[in-house]
C-alpha cells in the first residue's frame, strides 16, 4: 500500500512532500515502486523522471562515500542549498527541483532495489517499463502530463533507448554521460571485450541492491527501511531471478545480435528535444554516445555539451544544474528563456591547466582542417606528407609497442573532434588487437594526462580495433569517423598487408608551444608511467583507463594476439592519423 510522509527540506526554505514506494503497475501484472517527491503547494507540475538498478533508497553517500566527499570537497556548492538527505547516485537532488516546480520520480528497475521482476540491464523489457512508467506519470493528478528524462551513466543510456519507442508523453531528455550503442560504447570497443561491465559494475554495483537482498543489503538512512526489498532471498532464488550477465555480454563477438540490438538507439526515432552532455575523459563509455547521439538522433531540437574533470561533479555543480533546468524550463513548462536561440554545441575546450567554454554551431566544427599526419618509423615521428620510402617497423603484440610523436609545437595548436588512423599493418598470426592512444608531453618529455570521468590520468583519447572485425559499413563511415560492421569475423592472412581504419573517440586539447601530440600503437592497453591510483569502489588499480580495461584472456589467448605486428608505411602504404585541426579563432 503506498505510503505517504511529508518532509522538511532542510536548507530550501519550501517543504516537499514525499511518497514512499508507490506501485506502477506494469502490463504484464509486475509492480514496481517508485519514490515521488513533489510540491507541498497543490498543482500540475512537469515531472523528472528517471529508472535504474542502484536502490532509489540507497543514498549517495553511503552507497559511495568516496566519490561524494570528493565531489564535495572540490565543489562545494553541490552541497549548497540541500540537506543531501533525498541525494541518490547518479540521479537529480530533489531538494534542488521540487523548489523549482518540478515532481522527481525514481523507479526502481525491474529486479532492483524495491521492484520485483527479472534483473536484465538495459533490456527491452526495462525499456517497455520506462515507457509505462512516463505514461503513469504523465497521468497522475500532480502532473502538468509533461515527463524529461535526466540523470548519469546508466540513467543516461536507458534514455536513448527509450526515447526510440517514442512514448507521447516523453517531452524533453537529458543524457549526461551515457552510452548509446551498448556493443560499439560499451562492451566491445572495435569489436574487443572490454570487462568492466561485468567485473567492475554489475558484481559490486548491481547484484548488491538486487531486489531479495533484502536484510543482507543497506537500509534506507530516512525511511530505515530496507534498500532492496523486505523479503530476505536465499543466493539460488537471487540468482534465477538475474541473468547471467557476464555470459551474456561474452557469449555474443558480433555486433548483429537481437541483444545488441535491444541495446542500442534507433537514431531515426529519436525525436524528441535532446541535450547531450559527454565528457571529453569518458574514454571506455562517457563519450561516444553523446557526440553520436547528438549527430544521428532524427530531433530538430538538440543541443550537445562537452566537459571534461570527474564523472559526477559535471552533473551537480551549480552551472551544470542551471544549464539542466533552463532547458527543461522552456521545453516542459513552455518557458521563453531563450532556450530556442542557444548555439546547438557548447565546448569546454581543453588546456592543459583549464577549460575555455566556446560556443559552435555544428559538429564536427564547421571549420576543421582535416590534417594527417604520416608515421615516419626511421625517426618515429609524425609529418605532414608522405614519407619518400617506403618502410616498416616491428612489434610484439602484447609488448610496449611504438610511438610516434609530431614535431614541438611552434604556436598554440587546437585539436578538436573526432580523430581516426589508416594503418597499414601485417601479422604474425590470424588475428591482433591494436590500441591507439593520443598523448601529449612537455618539451622536457614528460607526459601530461587529465583528470578523466573515472581515472585521474587519462590521456588525450584512445581508439581500439580487433583486425579480423576491420570490415566498414561504407555508407556509414567518414574519413574522421570509420564506422565497422561487427557483423563477420574475418581472419587474417599472415604476412598479408591490410589497409586497417581505426575509430579514435572525440577529443579536445589545446596544445601549448613547445609541447609535442604523440600516437602510440600497441597490442594492449594504455598504462600511465606514474604509480596506480587506489579506486574505492570497487577497489581496483586504475592505471589510466580506468575500470575500462580489456584484459579477458580467455578471449585475448597469448598465442594469437601476442605475435608480431608490423607497420608498413611509405608511398605504397601512407599509414597515417587524421586531427581535427581548428584555426585559430579572431
């Protein structure tokens, strides 16, 4: 039975009013629970809604203490105006909203926290339910009918999938930091299994709060009830009630699969007006969605914003939460904010000591220099024109690899955009993974990472490719963006060259004078020369990529992807990187 309570709002002068637990009831019987808090005063308000697997009850401060106290610490106006009491991981504080005449609704998705049901990330079932929940919000006596979606990471993604169904009352979402393409942004970057979503997510973040868990888990630090459901169930009735999620994220190499499929935006129905926010340091999975997003999404009405800094202080600070509600105000309330004349892309353009916010029309920007650099192995360096001879160079595929570094910038040099390679490359063997990663050094040659959405040392950008999934989808790709089929595994000829094209995510820098862009190709992943730093939680090394590591040997045998890997360059094979190259601006 729905429950309701009222409660103070600590730092906000106005009260909200809180109901606990209230049933949605989906189409085939399950109910699930959501946590509305809205207005004292009674009226018709826009609704915020957002739906995922973490606990709604489970605050942020005890689900993930550290990442709260450092987000605090360094900004402390996330705290400013809130008790923090209603703060919930990756989702809007709604002490923050409410005062502003909105109404936050946090589901719990199916199989999570206080919901019932079948726990299947991302499914298409998960999408049918958000779908019925918006419907249900848009019908309650609180609701103007108008529903945005907004939230992080995983509150982010289901957005995307969901906005493909269209449901009419869905008017406005806000995607911050999420992922698009589950296979491509996620799981299989360039067709290699990247763990992080079964070993660093799903085992310590997910099956904690499953629905079951009940006296085994946390307990609600305003309501002391408990986070995951009042029954208490035994691991054999949890684990009939979840999938396999490891199985089935490495069960399935190829992109063409009903599960990716389920998993990924259809970009010709998405319609709706969208704000995209991505984070220049979201390399693994903060990233890609939001500049696909918003190039591919059908809507007429869509803004991008890039940031960079930390995964969740973007989302809270003070000027990010008013960017949020101005453009919720003018497409839920129907305010004339000015909303509709805002520059379609908002940059934060990266330094290497700060960020310049620039506003752009398009993207890519209008007026980028597609410039390519050829990798000249004699001196390991990156010059403009094509190398006289023809030449190659040799590396052990799961050894240190090459680098190849462009001379010292002479002037400020802005690289902004998408960024590929063409690489013409033989093996050793039948297959081989090959990860780039763009750098930046000091003229006295020390490297220069940036605090990333995960991983304190991120470095400029990084793309992967497993060669045997090198098949591109020609009507899809462009010169700076190749796009791969993931739809045919195609095994290599040993000795044989192939014209290798590789995605590198988006990137922003500003490269100093006297500083020096590098390229470094290898079999395996980037690893930052300085000591790990300590994640909390989970607990794991994060050596520069974070928890986006690819490291399943079981999928990566030595015996294959650890031969040799030669790269060719030269007149009969021009291996090269293309930048975004961005004039100075008057």
């Amino acid at each position: 039975m729905e429950r309701m309570n009222e409660a103070e709002v600590g730092a906000n002068a106005d009260a909200l009013v809180v109901d606990w637990d209230v049933p949605i009831t989906m189409d085939d019987g399950t109910v699930l629970r959501a946590d509305v808090f809205r207005p004292v005063a009674k009226g018709r308000y826009p609704v915020i809604l957002s739906y995922g697997p973490y606990g709604k009850g489970l605050a942020f401060q005890d689900g993930y203490p550290a990442a709260w106290e450092g987000m605090v610490r360094s900004n402390p106006d996330v705290a400013e105006g809130s008790s923090g009491r209603y703060q919930n991981w990756e989702t809007v504080d709604p002490e923050k909203w409410v005062c502003d005449g909105y109404v936050c609704v946090r589901v719990d998705s199916r199989g999570a926290g206080r919901s019932p049901g079948l726990l299947d990330p991302w499914s298409e079932r998960e999408s049918r339910d958000i779908c019925e929940a918006i419907a249900w919000a848009a019908a309650q006596p609180w609701s103007s009918g108008k529903v945005g979606m907004n939230g992080i990471s995983y509150y982010g993604m289901n957005q995307w999938f969901t906005a493909s169904r269209r449901p009419p009352a869905l008017a406005a979402i806000c995607v911050w930091e999420g992922a698009a393409d589950l296979y491509r942004d996620a799981v299989r970057h360039g067709g290699i299994p990247c763990t992080s979503l079964w070993k660093a997510w799903f085992e310590p973040q997910v099956r904690t709060v499953q629905h079951g868990v009940g006296e085994r888990g946390a307990r609600s630090r305003v309501t002391g009830e408990l986070v995951a459901g009042t029954e208490t169930l035994d691991e054999e009735t949890l684990r009939s009630n979840r999938v396999d999620f490891a199985h089935e994220l490495t069960s399935r190499s190829l992109r063409p699969d009903s599960y990716f499929e389920t998993r990924a935006a259809r970009w010709d129905a998405v319609d709706v007006p969208l704000l995209s926010a991505g984070n220049w340091g979201g390399l693994g999975l903060h990233l890609r969605g939001n500049t696909e997003g918003f190039m591919q999404a059908a809507s007429k009405q869509k803004w991008l914003e890039m940031h960079g800094g930390d995964h969740w202080s973007s989302f809270y600070i003070a000027s990010s939460v008013a960017l949020q509600k101005r453009f919720f105000d003018h497409f839920l309330k129907g305010e004339n904010n000015g909303w509709d004349a805002e520059p379609p892309v908002n940059l934060k353009i990266r330094h290497v000591d700060k960020f310049v916010e620039r506003k752009e029309q398009t993207w890519p920007l209008p007026d980028t220099r597609w410039t390519r650099y050829y990798l000249e192995p004699g001196n390991a360096v990156l010059g403009t024109s094509v190398p006289v001879d023809n030449a190659s160079v040799t590396y052990e595929g799961l050894g240190p690899g090459l680098v190849f570094m462009l001379p010292p910038s002479t002037s400020e040099l802005e690289v902004t955009g998408p960024v590929s390679a063409r690489l013409y490359v033989s093996f050793e063997t039948t297959d081989a993974d090959l990860f780039l990663t763009v750098r930046l050094f000091t003229p006295d040659m020390k490297e220069v990472t940036f605090q990333g959405a995960n991983d304190p040392n991120t470095p400029i950008t990084q793309g992967w490719l497993r060669a045997s999934h090198r098949k591109l989808d020609a009507a899809r790709s462009k010169p700076w963006r190749p796009w791969h089929s993931h739809d045919e595994i195609i095994p290599l000829v040993p000795g044989e060259i192939y014209p290798l094209d590789v995605e590198i995510w988006p990137t922003s820098i500003v490269v100093p004078p006297g500083y020096r862009l590098a390229l470094s190709i290898r079999g395996k992943d980037f690893e930052y020369a300085g000591p790990p730093v300590i994640a909390q939680h989970p607990r794991h090394e994060m050596r520069g990529c974070g928890a986006f590591v690819h490291d399943d040997e079981r999928d990566r045998l030595r015996s294959v992807f650890g031969g040799r890997v030669t790269i060719h360059t030269g007149p009969a094979h021009p291996s090269s990187i293309l930048l975004p190259v961005i004039p100075p601006r008057a």
